[in-house]
C-alpha cells in the first residue's frame, strides 16, 4: 500500500500509519499533525496529507537537539505559533485560563499513571503488563478527564486486589511505538509478569509532568524538552540509559525484552549500549525484531528459553 | 537390587523426531529418529515405541518424560517441558563440560547458544525470520538439482575449488547454482557453495567463544561443514557421538533431574 510513497525499508509502524491514513480508515478526521521526531514518520505525514488532504495540517519543528540551551526558548516560539494557528482554524481564542486547566487535567493523567505503576512494584502486582499497555493506549486515544475518571476507579479497586496467578519473572519491555497486545499476553501466560516499560508509546509518554509556571506554553515546552528521550533525542549526553537502569532497579526486574521495530535505526543503534549498560548491572537480556505481524511462534520460543535462562539463574 | 528406572527426552524439531531413553548413569539405551509427518501423533507414537524396543523396556519403566523441540506441547504423555536452547546446551554439556558455545543446525532453525563453564546458559541467539542457513536450505538445493539429500556429502566432497554462492536467500541461491551448472560449473563445486552458504551464515549470527560444539541433523549426515567451519573459524570444532540426539538427550538429562 505504501510502497510507491515512502521507502521499504521505513519502521513497519510508520508504513502501517499511512496505510490507514491512504485506506481512509480516519476519514473523520479534520485535521492531522505531527511534531519532528524522526525521518520515517515525518515523511509518512507528508505522504499522508498530500494524498489525503485535511482541513488543517500542521508539522511542528520540535527541536532535535534536545540539549541545546536554546531548545526551550525556540519550542515556546513554535508553540506560539501553532496556538495562533489554531485559534485562526477554529475561530476560538486560547487563554491562559484554558491552559491552566488543561495542565492541570494533563498532569493529573500522568500522576495517576504513575500511581498505576508504583502498584506493579509490588511482589504481587496487581495489574498485567498486557492490560496496562491496554490503559496507556486508551489513554493516547481518549479524552484525559475522561480516562483520568475511569483511572481513579480502576486505582480503588486495584489497592487491595492481590490476583490469584503467579508472577513468575519480573520483566521490563522497552523499545519505540509498541501496542502489541498479544506479544505482552504470550509472554505472561510464559511465567513471567511484565512489571514496567520504557515505551514511547508507554511510560515515557506521560513521565513527567508540566510545571506550571507563569508562562504557560514556556512551560509545556519545557515538560517535552526535558522529558525521557527517545534514542533519537538522547544526546550528546545519554539520559535514557541511568533512567532504563533505575526503573529496573525500582521496579525490580529480573531481565528486559528489548523490542526491536524492524528498520528503527536510533533505536537499534542505542541497542547495543542498552544491552551492555544492563548486562554490566547482571540484568540479562532478549533482543526482539518486530514487524507490524508477530511470528508468535518463533517468539515463544525464544522468551521461553529466556525464562529458563533467568529461572536458572534463581537457583545461585 | 532395586528395578533399574529409565528416563525419556523427546525432540520434536522440524523435521525429524528424536526420541532418547537414558538408564540412571546418563546412558543412552534406546534412541529413534522418526520423520516428521502430517500425522504428528502417530509418528510421536511410532519414534517412542521404536526408543522402548531398542532399550527392551516397557513404558511403565519410564519415571520422567520431557519434551522439546517446536513440537513441544504436542505430546499427550508427557511430564515436563524445557525448551530446545536449554536441552541442547544440557546435552552438549554434557559431553564436553566446560565453557562452550553450542551452534546447533536444525531443520528450520540454528541456535548458538554459550554456557559458562558450570554449564549455565548466558546467552543465545536463532535465525529470525529466515530459514537461510539450516537444514532446509540444503534440502531445497538437493530437491532442485534433483539429487537425494543423503548424497549430497559425498558429491561435495570431491570438490576442490573455493567458491561461493551471491545470496543466502534459498530461492536465489538454487536459481544461482541452476544458473551456473548450466554455465559450465560442475556440481560437486555448486553444492560445496550451498554447504559454504550456510557456514558463513552461521558465523555471522554470533561471535564463537570458548570450545564450539557442533549439533544437529544437518552435522550427522553432512561432515563437510563441519571441516568448513574449522576452516573459516580457524578453531578446533568438537561433535558429540550422533549430534542428532542432543536436544533429545539434554532432554533426557532433564527428565532425570526433575526425579532426582
């Protein structure tokens, strides 16, 4: 489908992304836009508005050297930009007032989410990775106040469940975009229990939270600037590696599953230091390659021995 | 003297079905190899029965069964289950007990997979997506140039020239050697190029450390990648007695532990 408009070897996530778009599976959609993060979904967009048109496009230059002194003031620029832009679009002016209280929706989101994932520290966590990856995906889709109302419910509950299956292995999964549900499901019913992530579309999407200063769009641009990079972003200090290492520490994991989009190059180059930086703190590792489809077969076998592996390891 | 007990590890890989019956002493007693066919249960059944004449024993004389191999969870009667990696690091273990690196070629898959020297699995890797590299690579070659798969050692063999083939892709690679038979190449060189293939495939998989044990299928009927990689590797390959059971036997190994 998308192989007359962008390359073959671009991420399968980002080809998947304008296969839909192209298939007018977001028909509904009035306007589309992308903030820079890297070169094969950037193009994917391009591709996507120029064959689907939409009432309003818009590609934010986020900066890409997150490190630069200049990042916070340059993105607040950008910011203001974009806020004109869709004030003129909509016909409806954004106040500060307006901003103030989406933070404050925001960061209640990213508060409780957190909160959600201290639960997993426990010996008996008490949620699944597979259904929290299913609350964070809602999470990118729904309304916050929304999913926020619907978090604090599932919190009260989850506070004194102690689930009747056992926990196996401790694992994290880290990597870019992951929604794979099924891959989580197939590993937890292996004897392992995923306890923590670092995902794009996981744990650092809502890490950290806005500080609402007096600028309220300085302030914005400064929770982006400064939150977990991805690989991309991650330089020329490396800031992901300490924070991968802490979570593991933290949530106390007994091995990682490093999933692999096929054709990521920052994050199969950021691979190798993440392998080494966790195998030096004795945390072993599986390097996974995942296309849009999941041979789960294959990948059965391979988490299964890297169980025994980890399960071995128990005995000394 | 109390009965004497034995210990069963079956091996459903891709291709065949290995099945080991061990005595207390770690003792090979009955074996059987059993093609793989669209009947798995039936061919499950007729692998073990063949391990039980051989070791003249009943079934009731077994006090452990595990299974591995893709197989795995399809034998009725089984009592545990571990997989390939871990059987085929337990069996090569072993036989040679020190720190080694296992390159294990299957029908469909190749592991290496490196133990420390007690014997402790510290990491491994398998092909991905792409059979490249094992058993069914060469049986593709073999049934395109027409020749049985259990000649095709014997006609490398008598191969002197170095040469190698331009894809590891099966497809390529037969259509490649077609190609250049028809040019003037002589057979015996074209299937040389296929065992090459799969060696400088292997290699590139992983970095071999320690002592590099050689198992699988594809070692027991074809000797020459064995000397091939002893060549490119530049190291000393070692090769358990029927390198075709190991999976089976470190499955064995298991049963016993778990009675242990």
């Amino acid at each position: 489908m998308t192989e007359p408009h962008i390359f073959g070897m671009f991420c399968p996530f980002c080809r998947d992304c304008l296969a839909q778009g192209l298939k007018n599976r977001y028909d509904y959609l009035d306007g589309l836009m992308i903030a820079q993060s890297c070169l094969h979904i950037r193009q994917a967009y391009t591709s996507w508005i120029k064959h689907r048109p939409v009432e309003f496009d818009k590609f934010l230059c986020m900066p890409h050297k997150v490190q630069s002194p200049h990042a916070y003031e340059f993105l607040t620029e950008e910011y203001k930009v974009f806020k004109n832009e869709i004030e003129e679009w909509t016909g409806k002016k954004i106040n500060d007032k307006d901003l103030e209280n989406s933070i404050k929706i925001y960061n209640e989101n990213r508060r409780l989410m957190r909160e959600l994932y201290n639960l997993r520290k426990r010996d008996n966590p008490p949620i699944t990775g597979e259904e929290v990856m299913e609350i964070v995906i809602a999470m990118q889709m729904m309304d916050k106040a929304e999913h926020n109302k619907m978090l604090k419910e599932i919190l009260t509950k989850l506070k004194n469940h102690t689930p009747d299956r056992q926990v196996g292995s401790r694992l994290m999964i880290l990597g870019s975009e992951d929604d794979d549900t099924v891959f989580m499901n197939m590993v937890e019913n292996c004897g392992a229990t995923f306890v923590i992530d670092d995902h794009c579309t996981g744990s650092r999407y809502f890490w950290n939270e806005v500080e609402n200063g007096k600028d309220k769009l300085a302030s914005i641009a400064a929770r982006y600037i400064d939150r977990i990079p991805c690989p991309s972003k991650d330089w020329e200090e490396r800031k992901r590696i300490p924070h991968i290492l802490n979570l593991c520490k933290e949530w106390n994991v007994d091995g990682v599953i490093i999933m692999q989009q096929k054709f990521c190059d920052p994050h199969e180059l950021d691979f190798v230091a993440i392998k080494k930086a966790l195998e030096d703190a004795g945390i072993p590792t599986l390097f996974l390659e995942f296309d849009v489809t999941v041979p789960i077969g294959q990948f059965k076998i391979r988490v299964e021995a890297f169980l025994e592996m980890i399960g071995e390891e128990d005995l000394f | 003297m109390a009965e004497e007990v034995f210990y069963a590890g079956i091996d459903v890989g891709t291709s065949y079905i290995k099945v080991v019956i061990i005595n207390r002493k770690n003792e090979i007693k009955g074996y059987y190899v059993e093609r793989l066919s669209s009947d798995l249960q039936k061919s499950i059944n007729i692998a073990f029965k063949k391990a039980l004449d051989m070791a003249n024993i009943s079934k009731s004389l077994i006090n452990h069964i595990t299974s591995t191999g893709f197989g795995r969870e399809n034998i009725s009667f089984k009592d545990g289950v571990k997989t390939e990696i871990s059987c085929h690091a337990k069996g090569a273990f072993n036989y040679f007990p020190k720190k080694i690196t296992v390159i294990d070629i299957g029908g469909q898959d190749t592991k290496i997979i490196k133990t420390d020297k007690e014997g402790k699995i510290i990491g491994f890797k398998m092909n991905r997506k792409c059979a490249a590299g094992t058993g069914s690579f060469l049986e593709e070659i073999a049934f395109k140039l027409n020749i049985p798969l259990n000649k095709i050692n014997a006609i490398a063999l008598k191969s002197n020239k170095d040469t190698s083939l331009g894809s590891y892709c099966t497809v390529f690679a037969s259509t490649e050697i077609l190609t250049r038979i028809k040019e003037g190449e002589k057979v015996e060189d074209m299937i040389k190029s296929a065992f090459e293939s799969v060696v400088k495939r292997v290699i590139e998989m992983d970095t071999l450390e320690g002592n590099i044990v050689l198992t699988g299928g594809v070692i027991k009927y074809n000797n020459l990648i064995l000397k091939i990689l002893e060549k490119r590797a530049k190291v000393k390959i070692y090769t358990p007695p029927n390198p075709q059971l190991i999976g089976a036997y470190g499955a064995a190994l298991f049963a016993k532990e778990a009675k242990d």
